[in-house]
C-alpha cells in the first residue's frame, strides 16, 4: 500500500478521485504514481475492463516535468 497520500487539511487524506467512469490518481513521486498505474490496470484486468492509453494523461503538479507513467495493455 502506498503511504504517500496528499493532505488535504489536518484530518483527511486522498490518494484518488473517482468520478462517473474517471479516476485521478494523485502521489507524491512518479515511481508512487506508477506503481498506482500498475495496479489499477491489474484491477481493471481482472474485470475484463481496459484503459483508453489514448485518454489517459499524466500531470506533473511541481518539480521535474518528466512524466514517465505507462498503462500496458
């Protein structure tokens, strides 16, 4: 389990946003982030879903620009 969650104030943190059929995931390195990729895509095998590679986006909130999280199908 990722530990790395973002704080929202003193009480609460998030590490995912799930809206209709959108998910954000959000950590605080990129290896956290990959290793989230990785595991929802696990998910989502397991139930026969994919993941659009052509509508999924990484975003880089602060520091290096580099973004180098994959979905593999």
């Amino acid at each position: 389990m990722i530990r790395n969650d973002l704080q929202l104030n003193n009480k609460q943190l998030v590490s995912t946003i799930i809206y209709a059929d959108d998910q954000i995931l959000m950590a605080i390195s990129e290896d956290d982030l990959q290793t989230m990729a990785n595991h929802m895509n696990l998910i989502a095998r397991k139930y026969k879903m994919t993941i659009s590679s052509t509508h999924t986006k990484s975003l880089a909130m602060w520091g290096n620009p580099i973004q180098r999280v994959k979905i593999v199908k």
